[in-house]
C-alpha cells in the first residue's frame, strides 16, 4: 500500500446484521436459510456462505437481509445485540 493509499482509506461500520446476528436471528423464529432467502431476494448459497463467513458480502446483500429481517421485526445494535419487536402476524 503507498503512502497515498493509506491516507484515502475509509473505515466503514461493521455489517449489521453480522452473521452470527443473521443465524440468531432465524433460530429465534425457527426459519431455515430457504425462507429467509427467499424473502430476502437472495440465493441460499449466498445466504449460507454470509452465515459461514466463507467469502465476504456485497453490501446490497447486507442491506436485504436487514430489510427481511427488520420486516419480520427484528432490530439489530452496533453491540451485536438482536431484538425481535412486534412480531407481524403472516
């Protein structure tokens, strides 16, 4: 890395929801990597390889697994801490 490099450099806020937030998340509501995929609009493998922390995500990636999760109510902290709100009925 030049010394251009290191002054240009961003840090950017952690994933949220993490994976170990996404896993917990789905075992709170027992929903399997399929229907949370699905709901979400993203492949399983996709979802399975973000869970296993196997290759990094695309932010868009991120951002809709959030969306699902908070539409099934759930709410996420920079502290790595899951909350599932009021629940919406199906």
């Amino acid at each position: 890395m030049t010394q251009a490099d290191s002054s240009s450099k961003i840090d950017l806020p952690p994933l949220v929801p993490s994976p170990a937030q996404v896993r917990q998340a789905r075992a709170a509501i027992r929903m399997g990597q399929r229907e949370l995929a699905k709901l979400a609009g993203v492949a399983v493998t996709t979802l399975n390889a973000y869970e296993r922390e196997d290759r990094p995500a695309h932010g868009s990636t991120v951002v809709k697994l959030r969306a699902a999760l908070n539409q099934l109510g759930f709410t996420f902290d920079d502290e790595g801490n899951v909350r599932l709100e009021n629940r919406p009925k199906p």
